[in-house]
C-alpha cells in the first residue's frame, strides 16, 4: 500500500511538471524585444541619450512596480546604454507586433521616443523625460510631456524621482493628462506571467479518486 502512495505522488508531480514549465515565459514577464531604428533615436534615462540607428534589445527591469524601468542593451546583450524611468499607459487596441511612439522634434532633430508597447499587450511604458527636455518635445508636439521634477543620475533614484507633466507653456498638468490608466483586470492580465491550466490539478484529483477507491474494505454480495 505504501509503495502505491508514493507511485501516485509521483506520478502527479510528473504530470504537474509536464503542464506547468511551459507555462511561463521569460520574454512575456520582462517584455524583451529586438528593435531595429533606420534613424538616430532620442531616449531619456540614465545613460546614453541618442541612439544610432542600428538594432537594440528593450527589456523591463521592475515589472512588478507601478514604476516601470526601462532597460535598452546592444544587440547581443553585451552593453547596458540607459536605463529608463517610464509608467503604464493604456492603448484601446493591442497589436501582434511591437509598437514604438514618437514625439515630434524639430526639423533635423532625432525622432524621440514616447512609448513602447509590447504585442499582444494593452499597456505600455511611457517614458519620462527630464524636465527640460520635456518641455521642449511639449512646445514642438503641443502637447503636455511626463517629466522628471528634479534631475536624476542614479538609477536607484529612478523609482522614488517625483513625477510630472509639462505643458507646452511650462505649466505642471495633471500626468492623467498623458497617459490613461489601464482597467484594473487587464493591469493584473498583462503584469502576471502565462500561468498552467487546472488540467494537472483535475489529472491528480482524478488519480486519488482512483487510489481512495482501491484503498477502500471490499464487501462481498
């Protein structure tokens, strides 16, 4: 009897292995994806502001956060370039392909980035620029810009920095004035990881069942 109870442990942690590990993705929890620009970029963050043209690979560093830190390495992941303050921002619509907004810029000027949204996904990371430069993307797109109160050069500093937005005029508007947030259930859909379907769970209940069944005192007729 003994060696049946253990045969049926086993065989239900196989059969949770075998649904669970696929289930999650590292790529869906910190949203890694490969970008390529035909153009110089401008960025925010901490480290490098203009982007060459070339390919980069964005990942979230904190997705847990109501904060988002922005990741941007080289192609083959061998060099961080900056690190970016951004918060969620809603979209009607998601798409299977990664979206990238931009602000509109003075003629010559890189494009810069505005936000980055992942496939499949409603919300996205809208960055946050320093002050003066929000400003001045607010006065070219005429319209308010999310901006750092004070200048940040640490990275730590990133998720406690004030944050704000900018009008055209230099005045502080509201940050709902930029971005929407997302309805509470898809928030919570897009922030968690795949997770397994309850088939393990009825495949195990149903194998006890079983072993309750044979384990039972049976009765002659």
């Amino acid at each position: 009897m003994k060696v049946f109870t253990k045969c049926l442990i086993v065989v239900c942690v196989l059969a949770v292995s075998l649904f669970v590990l696929p289930g999650a993705s590292a790529d869906d929890w910190n949203k890694k994806t490969v970008v390529t620009f035909s153009a110089p970029v401008e960025v925010p963050g901490v480290g490098a502001q203009v982007l060459p043209a070339g390919t980069y690979v964005f990942k979230l560093l904190d997705s847990l956060s109501d904060r988002h830190i922005v990741q941007i390495f080289n192609k083959d992941e061998t060099q961080l370039l900056t690190t970016i303050l951004a918060i969620p921002n809603y979209r009607l619509h998601s798409t299977d392909k990664t979206v990238i907004t931009f602000k509109e810029r003075a003629q010559g000027e890189p494009e810069a980035i505005r936000a980055w949204f992942y496939p499949g996904n409603q919300s996205g990371e809208e960055f946050v620029y320093s002050k003066a430069k929000a400003l001045e993307l607010a006065k070219v797109a005429n319209e308010p810009v999310l901006a750092m109160s004070v200048p940040i050069a640490d990275v730590d500093a990133l998720k406690t920095t004030p944050i704000e937005a900018v009008s055209p005029a230099g005045e502080p508007v509201p940050v709902a004035a930029v971005v929407e947030a997302p309805p509470v259930q898809i928030a919570k859909l897009e922030t968690l990881p795949q997770t397994a379907s309850n088939l393990p769970l009825l495949f195990c209940v149903g194998l006890l069942s079983l072993g309750a069944a044979g384990l039972l005192p049976k009765h002659s007729v």
